[in-house]
C-alpha cells in the first residue's frame, strides 16, 4: 500500500518516498520504525478489540488538510502549488512513487517498508526520473538562487536546464541548445525572455522579410540565372558558362543575385550563435527573475507560488510567432505561383 499523503498517527509528520515505515499486522496502521519502537506498540492498540481498520480511515490523508503531497520526495505542499517546494518536481495528481513492502523484520516489528539503501526511492533515484537530474535542490546557483527555486521558475524541461545550469554554475560548461539555434528569437519567446526575444525575432523576421521581397521583386533575374547555371552544367562547362552570364550583369544586379546567400548566411551564423549562448542566457535571466521575485513579494504572499506562476513558458506567443515565420517564409512561393 502506497502511504504518502498519510500521517504518521505518532509524530504528525507526512510520510516520505524514502520514510522506514512499519505497519501493525492488525490493523494496518502506519507508523515511522522509530515512532512505533519508541511506543512499543501500534498507536491504535486500544481499537484492535473493536475491530478498526486504518484502509477505512480517511483523516490522515494530506487532501483533509489542503496539501498536496509531491510525488517525487513526498514533501507536504500547499494546495495551490503546481510544482513541490522542496524539489521542484510536478504536483499532478495520481503519480505518487510506491513505496516498497518488506518482509517481517523481527519479533515484534511489524511488516512494512524499508529505507532504501542508496536513501530514497531507487525509480526516483534515477537521473532521467528526478526533476532535478540528481543536484541537491539546495544546491547554490549563485545570488542566493537555489536549484529547486529554478525548478519551480523553469516549470518545463526541468531535467535537462537544472543539469545544464549546474554544469554552468561548478564547471563553466554548457551546451548547445538545438531549439534555440533553430527558432533563435521565438525560443527567447518562449522562454519569456521579451525583451531580448522581441529583437532577435525582429532581427530574423527583418531578414525573412527582405529575402521574400527580393524572390517576389526579383524572379525573373532568379529565373535566368537559373537556366544559365542550368546550360553551362549541362554544356559540362560550368565555370565558364556562370562566369560569361555574371559578366553580362551590373552592379544591382551582382548585389540582388548575392543578397539572399549574404541574408541567409547571417541568419546561419545567429542559429550557430543562439545555440551556444542561450543555454547561459536563460541561467542569468531565471536567477534575475527569481531574486526579483523573492525581493518583491508582497506582505503576506508566498514567494514560492509567485515563482510557479511568473515562471515557465508562453505557448500561445510561440506559436504565433512559428505562423508569422511560416506566412513569410512561403508567402513568396504562392505570389510567384500567381503571376
């Protein structure tokens, strides 16, 4: 039997992923093995002759007491929290971690759930099952900003930006990020970076823009320079063939021919860029929110639950953002097929 979100009937404490729990073969009763042994016996004794069963008994359960329990840690949270105040880890419902039966351990111990020996439980143990890649929730990231205070603030793809930023923080190493160099300033967007996002995807809409117009504008140039690379490879004398139609150009003409290679060249270079930087980007940008954030709270309002809500992503500008992208970049495309 899954015992998170269940109090223990001796000290009042929930239970924990990793707790030693023991449990009265009577009544089934939990109990934490120093609770029940300091006691000497189950804490619901005197109820045996009456038949109690503890499975019927709904008053320890954290719901009574408006608490979400974290599924990963088993940490008692407040009810309006989307994310574990010790961890980080998602509160959704229904995704408590099992903790483990054990045999008897003894005369008279009851049967129940031992610690694990590496401390917790193994599944959530795992670095690819931890929301925060194996680093200490109370690990500093600098400013006073704690591993699972970013947790909270990063919300999605947690695993892998705590493991990156920890990276960054005790080794000075990051990665490439690929979505970033792929959507370059949506991703800063997304992220809810605004105001370096706005220009950057300003920046790469500006270039999109200019390529279109020079395809639309153009066409007919495009088209002959085409055909002519088109016989020259044909003529197997491609060299020459490009050189004698380049010389026939002014020019406007050799600057509107190698304009969109230029434009899409610079918008490679800021993909190559986005993606080296961002990584350290967003790590500066979730310890300045979060510390303005933890300064700023109002009196009486809980720092933790700002975090939940001022953090994570903004889905609905990025895709808004990915159909503009998409407008402009095809738009070409369909004119042409109309002229």
């Amino acid at each position: 039997m899954d015992y998170i979100g269940k109090k223990c009937p001796v000290c009042q404490k929930y239970f924990h992923a990793d707790d030693d729990v023991v449990v009265c073969p009577d009544c089934g009763t939990p109990h934490h093995r120093e609770c029940y042994e300091s006691l000497g016996h189950c804490s619901n004794e005197n109820l045996h002759e009456q038949g109690y069963d503890y499975q019927e008994d709904k008053e320890n359960t954290a719901e009574t007491d408006g608490m979400k329990i974290c599924p990963s840690c088993g940490h008692a949270n407040d009810n309006s929290h989307f994310f574990c105040g010790q961890c980080g880890a998602p509160l959704s419902p229904g995704q408590a971690p099992r903790q483990q039966q054990a045999p008897p351990q003894g005369a008279g111990i009851p049967f129940g759930q031992q610690q694990n020996p590496q401390g917790g439980n193994t599944a959530f143990n795992m670095p690819f099952m931890d929301p925060l890649a194996g680093v200490d929730s109370n690990a500093d990231f600098g400013d006073g900003i704690t591993a699972g205070e970013t947790a909270k603030y990063v919300k999605q793809n947690t695993p892998y930006f705590i493991r990156v930023f920890n990276n960054i923080k005790t080794m000075n190493k990051s990665k490439f990020n690929f979505a970033a160099a792929l959507f370059t300033g949506g991703y800063l967007l997304y992220r809810k970076m605004y105001k370096i996002g706005a220009l950057f995807a300003f920046i790469q809409l500006a270039l999109m823009a200019v390529e279109s117009y020079l395809t639309i504008a153009y066409s007919s140039l495009y088209t002959e320079f085409l055909n002519a690379y088109s016989q020259s490879l044909s003529s197997g004398n491609l060299t020459g063939g490009i050189t004698e139609y380049m010389q026939g150009l002014d020019a406007m003409q050799l600057l509107v021919l190698y304009l969109p290679t230029l434009v899409e060249a610079a918008r490679i270079v800021m993909m190559i860029v986005f993606g080296i930087c961002t990584n350290r980007m967003y790590f500066k940008h979730c310890k300045k929110q979060i510390k303005k954030i933890k300064e700023n709270a109002a009196q009486g309002e809980n720092p933790e639950t700002v975090l939940q809500t001022k953090g994570g992503v903004n889905t609905g500008l990025a895709i808004s953002l990915m159909i503009t992208y998409l407008i402009i970049m095809y738009l070409p495309n369909i004119i042409i097929g109309f002229m």
